[in-house]
C-alpha cells in the first residue's frame, strides 16, 4: 500500500505587493492552520517516510509545522523547485520516480497544481482550500503505479471541515 498526502501551503499573506512571491510569509490564520491540521494527522497516526515542499517560504513553513506535529524533524523535509510552479504531470513525474521503499510520502504544494493533481487522482476532489491534505491510499507496491491506478480510499481534509 502506498499513501500520498497532498497538502496544499496554508492561508498566505498578500500585504507586500514588493515582496517576491516565493518569499510570501503565512498569516495569522495560516500559522495556525498549519499545525492544526498537523495534529489532525499525528491523531490518524501519520508517521510520514518522506515529506517533500516547495521552497517557497509559505509551503516550507506549512511543512514545517505539519512535521513538527508527527515528530518528524524538520531539517529533514526536502524540497524541489518543481513544486513550486509546476503542473500536474510533473507532479506525477516526482511521485513516479519515489523510492518504492518509502510507504506514506507528503507533498507540499501549490495550486493549481496540486488541484489538478488531486483531481486527476480521484474525481471525488475538485478543489483544495488552503492548508487542506488529501489522503489518497493505493492498492500497489509501486509509486509508478501512481495515476494508472485508482486509489483504494481517498479523504479530504482542510482547516475549516471540522
């Protein structure tokens, strides 16, 4: 079984139209939202293998706060600059080439991106507020499976579900 989360970066600050994007802070919401969902998933038990963000400021800080919620260590998140501005294939190029000896992977992202991604991945989602963490479980022993199968249970969490 391999499970994908994808969780899309927390609420944003558009305050500082100087400011470049990626440097882009979180709000008050956001950096509270982030470690709210965090403890969400440490509850379901989560002990991801592998939590891969964005470098921008507001998907690494949202990842941060996730990973600190499920012990594990920030300094080990990895980011790509394909997260960053990127599409839905080269989202399932990422995943495609995981190592099948990692089981549960966490991507941290942007839209609309990972809204595609999600979509293509299961019709039951059509769009990710901020901060939100789809759960998609398949069936496989291979990420490369990814995309060709249909997950065997998908969820849809955000901030304000619950």
């Amino acid at each position: 079984m391999k499970t994908l989360f994808l969780v899309r970066h927390a609420k944003a600050s558009k305050d500082d139209p100087e400011l470049p994007d990626q440097d882009r802070p979180l709000t008050e919401r956001g950096r509270n939202d982030a470690p709210k969902m965090g403890r969400r998933l440490a509850k379901r038990g989560l002990k991801p293998d592998l939590i891969l963000s964005s470098p921008a400021k507001r998907a690494l800080v949202t990842a941060e706060a996730i990973a600190r919620t499920l012990d594990y260590q920030p300094k080990d998140i990895m980011t790509n600059n394909e997260l960053y501005v990127s599409e839905a294939d080269n989202l399932l190029d990422i995943i495609h080439g995981f190592d099948d000896k990692l089981e549960d992977v966490m991507l941290v992202g942007h839209n609309p991106a990972l809204d595609e991604l999600a979509h293509r991945l299961s019709s039951k989602i059509d769009h990710l507020p901020t901060c939100a963490v789809v759960r998609l479980s398949f069936d496989t022993q291979s990420w490369s499976a990814v995309g060709t199968t249909k997950p065997a249970k998908v969820q849809l969490d955000y901030p304000k579900s619950a």
